[in-house]
C-alpha cells in the first residue's frame, strides 16, 4: 500500500499538483504508519516553495523516528531553504550520527559547516569525501556560494594580480604548445599560462589561442586580464557565441550587469553547450532578488547542461571552497 501511494503521489506531484499529492498522502498516513508518508509530503512541500511548513511536518517525524536518517536530511533541508541555517546543521550532524556513510548528508553537512563559519571542517570533508552529485544539493551550494560574493565578494573576487606574478615558460614553439594543450586539458591554468607567456608563443597567437587563455584567466578569477584577452580576437569573430558568452560571463563578476545581458542576449544555444548562460543568469537573478528564478535558472544548468556546467562554473566552486585562498574574505 505504501508503495503505491508514494508513486501516485509522485506522479500527481510531477503534474504541479502538489496540493493535490500531499492531501492524497495526508489521507494515506490516516490508515498507514509508514515514515516514507510523509516524509515524501515535506519533500514536495519543500519543492513546492513551502519549506517552513515542511520543516513543521518533519520535525514532527524526526521527533516521531528518531532513528530514520531521511528524516534528519530532508528536515534539514526544509530549514535550510527556510534561511535556518544553524537548524539545518543540528539536522545533519544528528543524520550523519545515525547515517556517517551517507554521501548526500555529509555533503549538506559540510555546506552547512561553511555557513557557520567553519571553514576547515567543510573543506576537509570536501577535500576527502568530494561533492554529493545530487542536483538539489548543487543548487543549493550554488546559491549559497553565488550570495556570498555578491553580498561579501568572496569566492571569485577579481584576482588579476595572480596572473601578473606567472613567469614565461622557456622552450621552442612547437615543444611548448604540446605542454600548452596538457596543461589545459590538466586544468593546470597557472602552467598554461606561463607556456602561452612564452616569447616564442606570446607574439603568434590564433584566436584559438587567444580564447583558451581568456578561459584559463577566467578560470583563475582574472576577469579584466581575460577581457584583454578576448579583445585580441580579430573583429570579424567577436560575435561568436563562445566568445560573446565569455565576455559575459567577465562582465558579470566585474558587476557590469548591463554589458553582460547585452552579450548573453546575442549568445543563439542550440547545441548540448550552453557556454554558462543559464548558470549566470542565475547569478544576476541572484543579483536582483529574484530568487526563485535564479533557482530555475541553476536546475537548468545542473539538469540541461551538466557536464559544460560541471567542467566550468562547478570547477570555479569547488576551487573557491578547497583552496585557502579563496575563502570567504571578512569584509566586502
């Protein structure tokens, strides 16, 4: 019997019915003491916006099954989204007790863990465990990261002086542009950089090379060096949409909202790329309070555009939360 309901609710669920789905579960529970029941009913109610009354309802489960994990995940979650941080953390750390091996708790776990302030606690366990792949976590990362820099300009400041400390690399041509394409295949930007610094590289670069290393800068947070980068490319390949999607992407985190809507505008996606464009359309959703939207705008890429989103934006996340150097700063 449970089964079934949990399925109909689910289908009823995925039509926009929540209301619908939860009062179907809420009369199951009446004649069926499965956990599951509503436990699902917080988790639409959760999806459906309403996470302070689902965070009401869970609690009442977690108080009722004080050994059901998923009740300490998803309650968390409901307070979480409900802006309770500190909640959402007692939630967790009281799952991961019952659950340690649980990938999606410890994930959330050790979000929460950035958000009190603990930095270290959070980065080791991303550093060991890595970064739960469930798309609800990813955007709630997301967001919480993307709030921090525009409220603090943390995680992805501008850092143009990295890029101006980077010593050529030394070599022929042909010796260095095969440590070139490694390098950046590796990620290593630092390293690509320096090999395209290279005197015997610098002064005869293509518009492949141009726009790999306004990548790799903007990979690094060297969003104006980057620019200087794209600027190089030859006019008649300006309009590309690569090229108008990076300058974008640039314009963005320099806070030139305006120059950034006006290249994203232009950018045509028809392919399984969507050059960050829904990501940073998050971002300035984010930027203008509408959160909501943002929300939709960051499913779409973690769901349409995983892996340019996993490859590109997430790298940038994952760096800003397991290098020291770029946590969050203690001042805008």
């Amino acid at each position: 019997m449970s089964s079934y309901a949990l399925s109909k609710a689910a289908k009823i669920a995925s039509r926009g019915k929540w209301q619908e789905a939860c009062a179907f579960l809420e009369l199951a529970e009446k004649t069926n003491s499965d956990p599951r029941l509503p436990l699902q009913r917080g988790v639409i109610l959760t999806e459906a916006g309403q996470p302070q009354e689902a965070l009401s309802l869970l609690e009442s489960l977690v108080a009722k099954h004080e050994s059901f994990p998923p009740a300490y995940l998803f309650a968390g979650i409901a307070a979480w989204d409900s802006r309770d941080h500190d909640k959402a953390r007692a939630l967790w750390s009281k799952g991961r007790e019952l659950a340690p091996r649980n990938e999606l708790l410890g994930s959330y776990w050790a979000l929460a863990q950035y958000a009190a302030g603990e930095d270290e606690q959070g980065r080791q366990y991303f550093g060991s465990a890595g970064f739960a792949s469930n798309r609800g976590f990813l955007v709630r990362l997301t967001q919480w990261v993307e709030e921090q820099w525009l409220l603090k300009g943390c995680f992805f400041a501008p850092q143009d002086d990295l890029i101006e400390t980077v010593t050529p690399a030394s070599g022929t041509r042909q010796h260095l542009l095969r440590r070139a394409v490694r390098a950046f295949r590796a990620r290593d930007y630092i390293s690509f950089l320096a090999i395209m610094q290279s005197e015997s590289v610098a002064g005869k670069m293509d518009t492949e090379d141009l726009f790999a290393c306004a990548i790799a800068c903007e990979m690094l947070s060297a969003y104006s060096k980057a620019l200087e980068f794209l600027d190089r490319i030859p006019e008649q390949e300006q309009s590309a949409d690569p090229v108008l999607a990076a300058r974008g992407r640039c314009f963005v985190r320099l806070g030139r909202y305006e120059e950034a809507m006006d290249c994203f505008e232009r950018v045509l996606i028809i392919g399984p790329e969507d050059f960050g464009l829904n990501y940073y359309l998050g971002v300035l959703c984010h930027a203008h309070q509408q959160h909501d939207r943002a929300r939709e705008f960051f499913h779409r890429a973690y769901r349409d555009y995983l892996v340019d989103t996993l490859d590109y934006q997430f790298w940038q996340i994952r760096r800003a939360l397991l290098e020291q150097a770029y946590l969050p700063r203690t001042s805008p």
